[in-house]
C-alpha cells in the first residue's frame, strides 16, 4: 500500500494541483518508469509537460491509476490495460466491450466445469455397473464388444486423441490394456450423453491427471471457487471503472 493521497508524502512536490512522476510514483508504490510505461501504454491518459520536457500528472492521473489496479485484480493486467487505453482513447464502446467479453469467457469457464461435474457423475455411476475384463488385454473388436459399439468408434476417438492403445510390434493390430477400456468406456458413455469429443478430452485429462474421480471433483469445485472470487473482482473493478468514466473518483491507489 503506497502512501495515502491526504500525507506528506503525496503533497511533495504538488504545484497547481500537478504532481511529478516521483510523487505519483510515491503513492502508488512503484517506479517513476512504471510511471512512464504506464502512460505509454495508456493506463493513464497522457501527461502535460512543462516547458522543459518533464511529465506534470493530475489528480485524473492519480484515479486512473487506482481504477487500473481494482480493474486488475479482476480481469487480468493485458485486459485491465487494454480497458484503461480504450477508456482514454474516448472508446468507450471498446472499453465495454472488453468488460463484455470478459464475463462471456468467465460464464463459459462455469458451463464448461458444470459439464465436467456432471460427465463425473454419469462416470461414478457407469463405473459401479462395469462389467469386469477377461483379460489385461484385449484386441479392438473384444473392446468394441465389451462396450457395444463399433470398432469403427474406437478408431474415431483414437484418431480425436482420445485413446492411445498400444500396438503389437511388428504388426497393426491394437491392444487395450484395463485403462484404455476404462477411458473407451467414458467416452462411450459420454458419447451417449451427446458430449462433443472436444468436450470430452479435458475430462479424461483430469481424470488422468488426478487419478480419480473424485479428485477431480474436488478440483473442479476448487476451480469453481476461484472463478467466484474472479467474478466478484470483476464486479468491483466494474464498479471502479463506472466512477472513473463518469468522473465519480476512485478509491486509494495500491500498487504493484
């Protein structure tokens, strides 16, 4: 937390209501050239100069700064940016747009971890009902009878990436070991659940990544929580950004 806009600190060096790049710096608790890359950037608007060349920032300065920073925690440093340059490019549109575009990835981040936490549940329950193997391992027609469906599926969802069956050397023949007739049952079931297979491999890769079923449930409800706590700063970045648009002020400047 930089100094407070109301200490001596921040009154150093104010001439007619201008500050320095230093002063500005001071508040925010970063350097005079973050000072600089953040007005080339346009996370500021850009600076008055004085007949010998040096930057004089505003109190306007001092709230765009403190927007940028609560836009941040919310939407991520490369769009809170590119929100602030659009907002002092008097581009409004753009700027709501981004904000837009922002909630739209976040609501498909949600339906997407709501399609998993179901596909685990459809999963858990086909799990219980599987029959057991005849053996470790099993060629592609014993897999496609095992699980009712076509070879011509099994060769489909290995070609989508889905499957990687081992091969008898010196031969084409495949070979299913427990797993793959454990990852074939799951996209079958999906399948039947009318998933896409892109929608299908981020699921068989938590599932391997996690070991279980219910570690990935666990996961998903982590992931969950996050995009909660995203969206609640991306709520009140909004609510900053609205003040600073409409000249309401912003609150204290915290830097990096």
């Amino acid at each position: 937390m930089g100094p407070q806009p109301s200490s001596p600190e921040f009154r150093v060096g104010v001439v007619g209501g201008r500050l320095r790049s230093v002063d500005l710096a001071r508040v925010a608790g970063v350097s005079t050239q973050q000072i600089r890359n953040y007005e080339d950037a346009g996370v500021l608007p850009r600076a008055e100069r004085s007949p010998a060349g040096y930057r004089w920032f505003t109190e306007r300065h001092r709230r765009a700064l403190g927007t940028f920073y609560e836009v941040r925690k919310g939407f991520g440093a490369p769009v809170a940016q590119a929100i602030m340059r659009a907002v002092h490019d008097d581009d409004l549109p753009e700027a709501l747009n981004l904000v837009s575009a922002s909630h739209a990835a976040l609501h498909e981040q949600r339906l997407n971890l709501k399609s998993v936490g179901e596909a685990l549940e459809l999963i858990a329950r086909q799990d219980r009902a599987a029959p057991a193997l005849p053996r470790t391992e099993l060629r592609i027609g014993e897999v496609a009878a095992h699980l009712g469906v076509r070879p011509s599926a099994l060769r489909v969802w290995e070609s989508a990436g889905l499957l990687t069956p081992q091969r008898v050397p010196g031969s084409k023949y495949r070979t299913y070991r427990p797993a793959d007739v454990r990852d074939a049952r799951m996209i079958s079931m999906l399948r039947q659940a009318r998933y896409p297979l892109p929608h299908i491999r981020p699921i068989l890769d938590g599932l391997r990544e996690r070991g279980s079923s219910d570690a990935l449930r666990a996961a998903v409800a982590e992931r969950l929580a996050a995009l909660t706590r995203r969206a609640t700063a991306m709520l009140a970045g909004a609510s900053h950004l609205h003040r600073y648009v409409t000249g309401q002020g912003a609150g204290p400047v915290t830097g990096d």
